[in-house]
C-alpha cells in the first residue's frame, strides 16, 4: 500500500500500527508532521516529512480561533503534499486526526487517495469536558466555544470515506447521522512490553527505591495534573487516607499543568492550590511528585502500585489507564464514561464517584488492607486489556482490515 499519514504529533498514538507496517517492508510510507509539536524518534522504514508549523493567527472573535487555525494548518499541509506530489508520491489512503484541519485541503493534491480519518473527541455536548463538575460551573463563552470548535471537524466528517474512535463513547458522541462511518477500533497497547514485574523497582528523584513488597504505594498518574482529569479529587481523598493508612506512600506523575480544564488562576498551578488548601492535613514527605515520565519509568510506577487511581471526567480514555491495568495493577476508576468501558467494578477494578473523596480513600484503604484482593482485579484488568487492547492482536489486525478495506475501493 501506498500511506501518506497525517499528525501535528510524531511519532502519533498508532505508532504500533505503523512500526508493524514499516517492518513488513512491502508499504510506501510517508509521514507529515508539524516538527515542533513532540518530535519523538523516527521509525525504521517510514519516510517522515515536515510542514511549516502555522503562525497561531488570532482572529477578532475568539470562536473562530480553531477554525481560522485549522485552514493555516490545512495550507502549510497542501504546501508539503505538494511537494510530494511533485516528487511523485500518490498515496491511496490517507490516515489523519480530524481536529487540526491538516486534512481540509488534501483532496484537490490526491483526489484518488481515500481518507481515514481518526476522530477523537466531539464538543459541544453538556457534561463533559464543560458542564460536568460543578466546582467550576460553564459559562455562556464556554458553551458557545464548545459549538464553533467542532467547525473542522464537521468538514472532515463530511469528506471521510471512514473513521475510526478509541472507544464507543468517543463514537456516540459524534452526531448520529455520521455514525455509520466510525468504526471503534483503539490504538491498542504492547502487553508484551507492558506486563506485571513482581521484582519492579521504582526510584525516587531522592534516590530512595520502592517496591511492592516493601510498602503500600499509591499512584496517580495522567499528563496533566488538573481537575479534568480528578488531582483535585485525589487530593481531597488524602486526608481521609492518611488517618486510617498513615504509613501509605504517594507517587503522582504528571505535569504540574492544566492541559484540557479549567486553570488554577494567574500564576498559579493546580499543585500549589492544593498545597495551600490541604496544609498540615497530609504528611508532604510521603507525597511525591515526579512530573512527567518516560515509558519505562512509567511502566515501573505502574508496576510496583498496590492501588492506582485514574479519575475523569467524561473525556478522552486516557493512555495511562489501560497501561496500568495491563502492568497488573488494581486500578480505582472514576464511573464515568469512558472509564466504565474497561472497569467493570470489583471485576477488572473498582468504580468510584468522581464527586466523593472520601470514597476514593475507602477504596484505596479497601485495596492496600486485602492485597490478595488487589492481585486478583490486577491479574483480571491485565486479561481484559490483552482480550480486547492489545496492540498486535487484536487492535492492529482490525486496523489493517479497515485499511484493505479502503484500498480495495481506490479503483471505485
């Protein structure tokens, strides 16, 4: 097959598929990419081409910034694709995100080319991303922003021949009309590379190691450390924790950023807002922050965790999630969707109400007091992500029949 993929991001969340693509050596292969958006190491046998990054253009009415963006970002995009076409490339499928607009102009440059376009997130629907906590209620701005930024996505949903969404919620949220055209199909995760290590060993920036077996340890782990994704929440469960479980260890990875959500205020972080609202209510020296981690160091966090939390509001499934539950350790889910798509309470792990601190204490103290009850939801959350998640068995054979698909209708 001739592939042309398309990502401000390199290498992107189907990396698996490409790597196992590339490694056939039969494909031609090209990769776009903005350069100065997460560049990661290259992967042997694809061809990665860059586009000149876009000004960020700011316009006179805010809710039009993502989709006067999103046609810069589409005109850097045709000026590469260009080139390429010059050179002689013509894909037959071309692979890309739907919100950044890199796709608008694509299909003037490779008008036989079929487009598969990963579809991830819809606004403008009440009680997700905006509207579900009410700690920080929606305002008017907010609501109508929500509508217009989905302006590009609704050009590509029109322009796709298909579409693939992480997770059925992810899908439903996409108006029904369009529905038919998305196939849930995940990017999938290395249970291979990701497994449990009883003999796991997780340093501290101290220097001080942990394990397992040594002491109970908690963990708590997304991009961002904001509400979007429950820190406030876990945060909040700490006091509760600390008075039945004193000798309990915190590890949290994470920016000390907002990503998604809400911000902690000017010249503030989400970190030291909780900070000063805990106070002397939690012991700080047996809570870590270690920022953001690479894969490995990851895996041993995830690996040595007697409870790890995941807390959410409706939004994106995160990457984190599935990859401790595939490292087999017993996670604490908010019950939220997508959460509940792979955490079946007391089965693949334990539901709590995103709401309720003191739940998500009761939790934690439930799992580090039975540890045999934390094994069996580890070893079943590690089943369930290989049954349905993982990567070379079952993810990236459904995204190879849904690309034999398209191209057999590239003569059509």
């Amino acid at each position: 097959m001739r592939l042309l993929f398309v990502e401000s991001d390199y290498p992107p969340q189907w990396r698996s598929l490409l790597a196992t693509l590339a490694g056939e050596g039969r494909h031609t292969i090209v990769y776009l990419h903005d350069p100065f958006r997460n560049p990661g190491p290259d992967i042997a046998g694809i061809v990665v081409e860059a586009y000149e990054t876009p000004r960020r253009l700011k316009p006179e009415h805010p809710e039009a910034g993502d989709f006067v963006n999103a046609v810069a970002r589409a005109a850097a995009v045709r000026t590469a694709a260009e080139r390429l076409a010059r050179q002689g490339f013509s894909p037959e499928i071309i692979w890309a995100h739907h919100a950044y607009g890199e796709i608008l102009m694509l299909p003037e440059i490779f008008p036989r080319a079929k487009l598969l376009i990963f579809f991830e997130y819809f606004f403008d629907k009440p009680g997700a991303e905006v509207g579900f906590d009410p700690e920080f209620p929606a305002t008017p701005a907010q609501k109508r922003l929500g509508r217009f930024r989905n302006a590009a996505s609704l050009v590509t949903l029109q322009m796709a021949h298909a579409g693939v969404c992480p997770t059925r919620w992810q899908r439903d949220r996409f108006p029904r009309r369009y529905q038919d055209l998305l196939t849930v199909i995940h990017d999938g995760v290395d249970t291979t590379r990701i497994r449990p290590d009883p003999q796991a060993r997780f340093t501290l920036p101290d220097g001080r190691v942990l394990t397992r077996q040594q002491e109970p340890i908690v963990t708590f782990s997304v991009r961002g450390l904001e509400p979007l994704r429950g820190f406030h929440v876990f945060m909040r469960a700490l006091p509760h924790l600390f008075r039945q479980r004193p000798e309990a260890r915190i590890v949290i990875a994470g920016r000390d950023k907002a990503l998604y959500g809400p911000g902690a205020g000017p010249g503030q972080s989400w970190v030291g807002r909780m900070r000063d609202e805990l106070g002397r209510s939690v012991p700080w020296d047996r809570i870590h922050f270690v920022g953001s981690l690479p894969e490995e160091r990851l895996l041993a966090l995830h690996q040595v965790s007697s409870a790890h939390i995941y807390l959410t509001y409706p939004f994106v499934l995160s990457w984190s999630c599935l990859e401790a539950m595939a490292a087999g350790a017993p996670v604490i889910g908010s019950a939220t969707p997508p959460v509940e798509e792979v955490i079946r309470h007391e089965e693949t792990g334990l539901l709590v109400d995103f709401f309720d601190p003191e739940a998500v204490a009761n939790a934690i103290r439930l799992l580090l007091e039975n540890p045999e009850k934390g094994q069996q939801l580890g070893d079943k959350a590690r089943a369930f992500v290989r049954a349905n998640f993982d990567a070379a068995r079952v993810c990236i054979p459904r995204q190879r029949a849904l690309l034999e698909s398209l191209r057999s209708r590239t003569s059509q």
